[in-house]
C-alpha cells in the first residue's frame, strides 16, 4: 500500500499564489480551489492530486470533497493555511473538522465583521474609530450630525477599500449609502459578501479619522508577538477612497510611538478578537501620535506585499504560513537596516478589453526591481465602484530615489505603463 502523503491543506488562494508555492515546496501543498478562480488562470493546472476544484460557497460539498480526496490519494493534512479573505471562514471549518491548529470559527468571524471587530476593540480600551450600523440613508445622515465633520460608509464585510465612501455632507451619506446598498445587491453571490447578505444592505459608519495610514504584519505565538513588517500606504487623492496605490517597505516608524508599546497594542488587539495563534494582518492610522485600529484579518497582506517582502528582505510569507501551519519554528529575525523600497499597484485608467500592455519603458528604469503583469490580452476592465479587481493589472516593486518624493516617482512609473484598451 502507498504510503500516506502529508500535506498543508491551502485554502480558496489565487492561482498566481498556487504557482508561487508549488515552486517553493513542491510536493508538499494540497490546494482547495474555486473553479471560477481556475477557468481564468494564466498559470498551468497542477497535478489532480495536488488540486481539489470545488465550489467554495457550497461548505458540505467542499467537506465531503477534501475527504475523498484525502481517502483516494492516501493524503493526510498536516496543517490548514488561508490567505483570502473570503475562505477564512471555510478554513477555519475545515481546520476545526480534521483537529488542526487555526484561528477558531468565531474569531475569524469577529475580524470579518468591521462594526464587530470595532466594538470589541472599544471594551478592551484600544483606540479605533467610533462606529454605527446604519440600516438607512436616513441613519447615516444621524450619525454624520453626531459626528460633527467627515464619516465613512462602507459594508460590514468585505475587504480592502470595496465600497468605502467617504461623506462630507449630508447629501454625500445619502448619495453613498444608495451606492453600498447597489453594489451590495450587484454582489450578493459573492463569497466575500456572502456571509452578510440580508434582507437589507449591511452598511457601517464610522468617524473619519485623519492621519498616517500604515499595515503590517505580525505572528501571535506562545503569548509573544514578532512583527514581520511596517508598511506606509501612499494614497492618491483621484484614487477610490481608501484605495493604497502603494506601500512603503519599512514604513517610517512614527516618532511618538515606542515600538514596545506597539507590541503589546498587537497583542492585545488580536487577543480581543479571540485570535490565540496566527499570522496577522493590521491596518491602522497614526493620530497624534496614537495608533488607531482600522482592520484586522488572521492572514498576511497580500496584493504586492509578499513580492515587497521577497524583494526587500529575502523573506517569503506564502512559505512562512506554511511552516507556521505545521508549527515549525519560524526562527523570524529583526530585519537589517536597508534603503526603502516600494511595492507600486498599477491600475488601468480606463475600461474596455484590453488589448496589450507594454513594460518596456519600465524595465529600462534604474529603479525597478521587479515587474508582475497579471492580465493577459482579452481581461475585461472596469473600474471602482462597479469593479475594485478588474482594474488591477499588476504591481512593479521598486527602490526609490532617495532625493525625491515617493508619491511623484510612483505616478512617474505609472506613467511609464503602457495600456492599449478597445
């Protein structure tokens, strides 16, 4: 009889993300993947035994699937790893079913709800936005008067900045709130949505709060945090709301935050969530030298931050999670000092089918370390607020001129992309 195959069970990832690991550790992953995902790869399909396509919002055929699987090619799991969102709940299913260390169902549930994960933050005495469900337009505009100034809609679930509005009237809270309850709706069999999808649209309010916008990552073990990294968000103002158009690799540390403090606020914030082990992600401002929670998820940063991570300090996070998953020491060390990099996205400016991209000029820049395009000719482009993907073609990660300002060479590499859309 074959001997039984140990492997880590990734759950619901992107298929670039598939690529990038079955290079790193071949042989050792079992991937739970979305059909849909799959049908639009560039990548090639990997071997049956290494892939369960699977509807993923349909959670006992995902069950009875994996246990087939796992029957069939004499595999057992060795650990359960999510980089997405959308599938953390799933994972945390699966996890509890096969005995296998992950964050609990109702902890992944905590950080996936932004008013719950708020008001649990506020009973622990952590900084974070002030926040309301606002079932109406009629209850946004209430919440905008007992503000006194800037409020943000966007849905209780989701994830990046889809659907976030900012509203500096009372018009705006109206306007903005229609817009979340459409996009909602136009969403509903989305699995990042799903979990959330009612009767009426799921819609948060929360004060504006003005300041530094920063992410990183850390690793919650044995009742110790280690930070992984610190990133700036350089935000354009022509962007959607929220949208990050790139990080900065190390962040500049806030000057009036002492990094022992900042530990310990990592600690306690995902402890609050019920998080007891894991790899997480925090976004945050830096008000007055406060550090003020936004957004916590039991995965790392994806987008361009594992390539920035590879690129800046040798460190691969996809790979990390995986020795994480089978509780092997991580041996995480500071990181040495080095010249800022940038992990720059590049958006398309306009919607159509797009016909070709050309890097050229980028790849003839000094400053460019990396370049990933993941739209091939024929992707259908639309923009925010109808579609916060499709518009994404890639990211260039890159070191920058440290005589000149971050945000202009990131709109001069932009620039330097060249998009031919029909």
């Amino acid at each position: 009889m074959r001997p039984v195959d140990q492997r880590v069970l990734v759950v619901g990832t992107t298929t670039d993300y598939i690529e990038w690991i079955r290079n790193g550790r071949p042989g050792e992953v079992l991937f739970l993947t979305d059909p849909a995902v799959r049908r639009e790869a560039r990548e090639p399909s990997p071997a049956p035994e290494e892939e369960i396509l699977c509807d993923l919002t349909d959670e006992d055929r995902s069950h009875e699937m994996l246990a087939r699987h796992l029957d069939q090619w004499r595999i057992s799991l060795a650990g359960v790893v999510c980089y997405d969102c959308e599938s953390m709940s799933l994972a945390a299913r699966l996890a509890e079913a096969y005995a296998l260390p992950y964050p609990s169902v109702q902890a992944v549930a905590n950080c996936r709800d932004k008013y719950r994960s708020k008001v649990l933050w506020r009973e622990h005495h952590l900084a974070t936005p002030d926040v309301c469900k606002v079932a109406t337009a009629e209850d946004a505009m209430a919440f905008f008067r007992q503000a006194g100034g800037p409020i943000v809609l966007k849905p209780i679930g989701g994830s990046g900045s889809e659907l976030i509005f900012r509203c500096d009237s009372e018009t705006d809270c109206e306007r903005h709130h229609q817009r979340i309850a459409a996009g909602l709706a136009h969403r509903r069999d989305n699995r990042l949505y799903q979990p959330f999808a009612g009767n009426g649209p799921e819609v948060l309010a929360e004060s504006h709060v003005e300041g530094g916008e920063y992410s990183c990552d850390f690793v919650l073990e044995n009742g110790r945090v280690t930070l992984i990294r610190l990133t700036r968000k350089v935000i354009f103002d022509q962007d959607p709301f929220g949208t990050a158009k790139a990080y900065i690799l190390p962040g500049s540390w806030p000057a009036a935050i002492d990094a022992g403090t900042f530990e310990t606020i990592l600690y306690r914030s995902a402890r609050a969530l019920g998080i007891e082990r894991a790899v997480c992600m925090l976004d945050f401002f830096v008000r007055d030298g406060q550090a003020v929670l936004l957004e916590m998820a039991p995965r790392p940063g994806g987008d361009c931050l594992p390539p920035l991570l590879r690129c800046c300090y040798k460190l691969d996070v996809l790979q990390l999670m995986l020795d994480f998953a089978r509780q092997k020491p991580l041996g995480l060390m500071p990181p040495e000092p080095h010249a800022p990099m940038v992990g720059l996205r590049l958006h398309a400016e306009q919607e159509g089918t797009l016909v070709g991209i050309d890097d050229r000029e980028l790849q003839r820049d000094s400053r460019v370390r990396e370049i990933l395009l993941t739209r091939k000719p024929g992707h259908c482009i639309k923009r925010p607020p109808e579609d916060y993907d499709a518009w994404l073609l890639g990211h260039v990660i890159f070191e920058p001129d440290p005589d000149g300002d971050v945000a202009e060479q990131c709109r001069d590499l932009s620039g330097k992309l060249r998009v031919e859309v029909a």
